[in-house]
C-alpha cells in the first residue's frame, strides 16, 4: 500500500485513496479493511495515523487522532 502511494505520487486516486479533510488536505490510503490518513508535503508524505476499519460509518474518532498528529507535527 505504501509503495503503490511512492510509485504512483500524487496520481494515486481511487479506490486507493481519496480525501478526507479539504481543509488540511488530509487523505486516507485505502487497502482492504486497512487506512493510514497522511498529507502530502515538498518532499514526499507524512504518515499520520492507521487503523483497521470495522464498520461502515465515516471513521470520525480515527480522523481526529489523524488532525491531532498532524497539529502536533506542524508545531514542531
């Protein structure tokens, strides 16, 4: 899943990955049951969070951990 996201750059869409968060360009790499929510910067991306996807209702709770890692990333 990874490699396919270095492979393919910002070309990967779907059902690989999509966007989730407009407003900080946050997007969640897609494989299986699995996501990883990461952005993309000057020089490649940033791996924010992963998690195994259990139900069918929008992942609110693992998007927040994801924005709370990304706030914490952009202040150091």
């Amino acid at each position: 899943m990874i490699d396919l996201l270095a492979e393919m750059g910002g070309l990967l869409g779907a059902p690989y990955s999509r966007m989730v968060d407009r407003e900080v360009r946050l997007y969640e790499l897609r494989a299986g049951a699995h996501r990883v929510a990461y952005v993309r910067q000057q020089d490649g991306y940033l791996l924010l969070h992963a998690w195994r996807k259990r139900t069918r209702k929008a992942d609110e709770r693992e998007l927040r951990r994801a924005r709370a890692r990304l706030a914490a990333a952009r202040l150091d």
